[in-house]
C-alpha cells in the first residue's frame, strides 16, 4: 500500500488481505477489504491484534451486522462483559446493549435515560478487572455530528513533567459506579446497583500490559486518590483530565454508516460529543464490551 505511514502498517498489509489506512498520530486505522460477519481467518485475526495494538482505535467500514453477528466478532477477542446498569424494567441490559439517545417511546431526547457516556471516562474501570476493549456498532446516526472522541493517555502520560511523573507514582485511585453517577449528574446509584459494583482501586498510572508504555487510567469513574485529602486529590484528578483531554492527544470520530469502532480501554479515555441536535435526530449504537485484566498492584 503506497499510503501506509509506518513500517507497522506496511507490515501488515504485506501479512494479509486487509488494507489498512492510519487515521491520525493520535490513534484510529482504517480498516476495509473485510466482513466482519464471517469467521475471522487466524491471518487476519493477527493482523487485527497488531493494528489495534499500534493504533488503538480501529475504524472497520461499512458492515452491517445483527447483534448475534456483533456478539459473534466480539467473542474473538475475548470474554463479553455484563453491565451494571438497571433498566426501567429493573433488569441489566442484554450482552449487545443499545447506546441511544431515545426515551422510552423511541424518541430522539436531550436528556436520554445514561448521559454518562458524554464525559471522559474508561470502560468499567469500576471493575477490579476492567476492560479491555469496546465495540461501537453504528445503526442511526444524526445526519451530522454525534462523534466519538478518543484521548491518547500515553502520550498525555508521556508530555508530563518529569517532577508530576514522580508526585503521581505510587498513588491509587478509587473508582466507583456510584462516583461516576454523581459526577455526570445521573440518578444516584441504586442499592442493588452498589452492591453489585463496590469500590475498587486501580494505579494513577497504568502499565499498558501489551505495550509496557505508562499511561494516565482516569476518567469520570474516579472517587478519589487513596490516602490523600478528598478536594486535593479531586482536584489533582480533574487537572490532569483536563490535561490527558487537549487536542493534541485526541482523535474525534466522525461516524459513517456502517462503521464498526473497536477501541483499547488500556490506554484511551473516550466520550461521545452532543454536537448534533439530540432532541431532533436519533444516535443509536450496538456495543460489546470485552473483559480485560487486573491491573498489578
Ligand atoms: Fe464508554
């Protein structure tokens, strides 16, 4: 491919069928030449890996596939997470859950049910073992905007003076699903829902297990710093959110019909941009999340 930007990619192309087309320094590859609806050939299932390890996010065109076809793709990579949330009904969503902006009748609504998904955050890293990928099917997108914004914590880790890099080894931080409800302005979090998901505490910085980089593991579902004053480690969090979040560590994507999103939780901060008229036009995604693993201690 005369387009490719890295020996990685050119790798790649050389080892499979797939084209492969890098999206931004930031993160984000392009990938077509393939359905994601049939088995993935090993060859390709590698090259896959190899892209996502490189690039972070991966941008798979024009697919079209049922939730048990998206369950299917998705169980190639691993274990499907379940999620906490309770529905109106008071039961948790299916495996394949909807990522909308409708009320209860269908409608497209400003205030949809979870707004959670507009602020910075990391998949359940409310979860001892938090996750390790997402997968964001698009099914209705608004006829503009609705975007999905990635935040490189790598490269956010990496731009920090060496004196922060020193404050911040060794602390840990609290992320709770209980946090998160209140720091999004959603309903409290129920009691079964508490229960279901109790504190945990992960390292301010993260080893990305693959790639060895140090990264920022932050977001909404932050509590606070352990052992430190509750409002100054709050407030350490929120500075450094503010810094992992600066245009030059984000890659913003503009959804296509069709597109399939894959994305490293390890290691990106993302969150959904209501730049698109909510109460007008629907914004519906199908999304799989898969299990990762612990952080070490
Ligand atoms: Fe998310």
């Amino acid at each position: 491919m005369a387009t490719m930007a890295t020996s990685a990619a050119i790798d790649l192309a050389v080892r499979g069928t797939l084209a492969f087309r890098p999206l931004s320094a930031v993160a984000g590859v392009e990938i077509t030449g393939i359905d994601l609806a049939e088995p993935l050939a090993p060859e390709n299932r590698e090259a896959i890996l190899a892209a996502f390890l490189a690039h972070h996010v991966l941008v798979f065109r024009g697919q079209h596939l049922s939730t048990e076809r998206q369950a299917a793709f998705t169980l190639q990579f691993g274990e499907l997470e379940d999620h906490v949330i309770r529905l109106g009904d008071g039961k948790p969503p299916p495996l394949v859950h909807v990522v909308s902006n409708l009320d209860e009748h269908g409608k497209p609504t400003a205030k949809p049910y979870s707004s959670g998904n507009y602020f910075w955050h990391t998949d359940k890293s409310y979860h001892a073992i938090p996750s390790y990928a997402t997968l964001l099917h698009a099914v209705d997108l608004p006829p503009e905007g609705g975007d999905t914004q990635f935040a490189n914590t790598a490269m956010a880790y990496a731009a920090l003076p060496e004196e922060t890099k020193q404050r911040l080894a060794g602390l840990r931080v609290v992320h709770s699903w209980e946090a998160s409800r209140l720091n999004t302005g959603n309903r409290p979090a129920t009691e079964d829902e508490k229960r279901d998901r109790p504190p945990v505490n992960h390292p301010l910085v993260r080893t990305h297990p693959e790639s060895g980089e140090k990264v920022l593991y932050i977001g909404t579902h932050t509590s606070h710093i352990e052992g430190m004053d509750r409002t100054e480690g709050r407030a350490l969090l929120a500075e450094l959110l503010a810094h992992a979040s600066q245009p030059q560590f984000i890659y913003t994507h503009q959804w296509r019909e069709g597109d399939l999103v894959m994305w490293d939780n390890r290691c990106l901060l993302h969150r959904a941009v209501a730049n698109y008229e909510m109460a007008k036009h629907k914004r519906v995604l199908h999304r799989t999340v898969i299990r990762g693993t612990a952080p070490p201690v």
